[in-house]
C-alpha cells in the first residue's frame, strides 16, 4: 500500500513542478525561482545534534557550548548558501544521444556551461529516478557529462525530464531542480538471427553505371586519404574550394545484397526486423553496398555511415507514425542542442 502512495505522491508533485514550471527550451539557465532545497539525512542529523548541545549550554549556562553552538549554526548557514549558489546561475546548453539499439547500452550527453568566476564542483544530474552522474564546470568555462541510457525495445524513446541536483560543499543540504525536455532518442532494433543474406548481381535488371571507369561503376565521391592515386582525384571540385576528394567506382560484375522484408522467412516481424538489421551491420562491415525494401519503403544499395544509418533508422521507425530522424549518421535527438 505504501508504495503505490509514495509514487501517486511524486506522480501528482511531478505535475505541479511541470505546471509551474512549463516546457524548456535549450539554452536553460537556473534561476532562483526554480531551485528547491531541503537537509539532507546528514543535514538533519547536523540539526539534531545542533539542538542538543543548544538545550546542554541553556541548561547548564556554559558560554563556550553556546558559542560553539552558535558557530555551527552560523557555518549551517553558509552551507546552505552555498549549495544553493552552486546550482543558481548554471547553464544546461546541450542534450545529445547517438542512437542506441534495443537492448544495448547508450549515453546521453549533457553541456554545461558557466559564465561566472567560480567553479561549480559536484553539479549532478539524473534520467528521473536513474542514477545519478557528476561533473565540476569550471569558471567561466563549459563540462560535459554523460548518462547511461538503455532502451527495451525499438522505436523512439522520449525523455520528459532531467533532474539537476548537488549537495555541495559539505552535503548537509541538497538543492534540486527539473529540466522539461521533449527529448526523443532513436533506437534501433537489435540485431539478431542467423539466416544467410540474400546476394544479388551487381549487373541486375535495371541497374545503369554512371560514369564508368574500366567498366567500373560511380560510386560516389571520399575523402582523400594517403596512398590514393592522384589520378582519382576530383581536381574540379577541388578548384571550386570543396576539399581533396578521390573518385571512388565499385566494379559493375561485383555482388551487392538486396534485403527485402517481405522475403525473410520468419513469423515474426519483430523477429525480421533483427534479422535485417544484423544484415545490415554485416554488409556494412564488409564494405559492400547494400539496398533495403520495407513495405513502402525502399532504400537503394550504397554503403557508408549515412546509408547505415538511414536503413537502420528504417528498421526503427518500421510500423510507427513518427517521423524520421534526420539522416546525418549520428543524429538520434531531437532537439540536440540550442538553436542558434
């Protein structure tokens, strides 16, 4: 019975807070007005013990217990200015997540920064009722701090809120605040199976080489790396100020892998998702150029960080009505950062 009460109590105070507080928008600078503060176990038995050496010095008339007494009243409340002043004026800049896959571990990236002359040390922050990480920002100056992040199951998951805290400098008091975000982290499905991937020719039905070199197939433009032949690279674009770029072409006989959902021999479609993301982990690894078909979407063979990326965040969002990430290889938030 207790625990049903405790979470309704933090469920209703969860709301109130969100009430009075309204959605935030990155860049969040703490203000006075949203910071809360109470003892702390160690704070209240401070305050116990306070007390009774208050009551002994009354009782017995002992100046020096009173003044001693006194004192630590007077260090409670500087301790308590303190850890308040740690958090007020401390600025959240960014929130960023790779995607993660279902299952495994991820890492949210939190930005601080600190515009005045001191340090703030110990400023801890927390995924609601997860454990907590810690990091100092120093003066003038900014600090980054990463969460574990994991994820059941595929699919966008949406973090609502973050909870700031520290109980520095001496951990009698703790103050705390919450951050509401509408964060969303793309998770990939996890890979699974064992089924062998479908192979097709390079040179199937349809497929037409552009810009062919020896017979060779454009593949697309890479960076230009050590030990590449001066004979590929693309001097035009160079001459317009792109950076060195080297031609790359893919032979036009070579295999290249076709994954198609609806022909993956599995019930379940959860289970074909796996399979055909394990597909595409392997066909990336290799280096060879893969396509995906899902119903209504169809990606075309390429390789590469990006192409990876888009397959997976297909495979992701496959049956769910929700937009599709942006198709940089690393973007899994939304919203990542300030606007400028």
């Amino acid at each position: 019975m207790r625990v049903p009460l405790v979470a309704a109590a933090r469920a209703r105070m969860a709301a109130w807070v969100r009430r009075r507080q309204g959605e935030d928008v990155l860049p969040v600078t703490l203000a006075r007005r949203r910071l809360y503060i109470l003892p702390t176990r160690a704070g209240l038995a401070f305050g116990l013990l306070w007390l009774m050496m208050l009551l002994a010095g009354l009782n017995y008339g002992n100046s020096l217990a009173l003044f001693l007494t006194f004192l630590l009243a007077g260090f409670a409340l500087v301790a308590m200015h303190e850890c308040h002043r740690n958090l007020l004026g401390t600025t959240l800049v960014a929130v960023s997540s790779p995607p993660l896959f279902a299952r495994g571990a991820g890492a949210l990236a939190l930005t601080f920064e600190n515009t005045t002359r001191a340090a703030r040390p110990a400023v801890q922050a927390a995924l609601d009722d997860g454990p907590p990480g810690s990091v100092d920002v120093p003066a003038r100056g900014r600090a980054r701090l990463t969460l574990p992040l994991t994820a059941a199951r595929r699919g966008i998951l949406r973090i609502g809120r973050l909870r700031l805290t520290s109980t520095h400098p001496f951990g009698l008091f703790r103050t705390w605040t919450w951050v509401h975000l509408n964060v969303e982290v793309l998770v990939y499905p996890q890979p699974a199976g064992s089924l062998s991937r479908p192979i097709a020719s390079g040179s199937h039905p349809g497929a037409h080489p552009h810009g062919t070199l020896g017979g060779d197939e454009w593949l697309g433009l890479k960076p230009f790396r050590d030990g590449d032949s001066p004979r590929q690279v693309a001097w035009k674009a160079y001459a317009r100020g792109a950076p060195l770029l080297v031609k790359e072409y893919v032979p036009t006989g070579s295999d290249l892998c076709l994954f198609d959902f609806a022909q993956v021999p599995l019930p379940d479609p959860e289970a074909r998702l796996a399979q055909l993301a394990r597909w595409v982990l392997d066909a990336e690894a290799g280096g060879e150029r893969y396509g995906l078909t899902l119903p209504g979407t169809e990606l075309a063979p390429n390789r590469g960080p990006e192409h990876r990326h888009r397959c997976l965040a297909a495979l992701a969002l496959y049956g769910i009505d929700a937009p599709a990430p942006a198709s940089a290889p690393y973007a899994g938030t939304r919203p990542l950062h300030a606007r400028a």
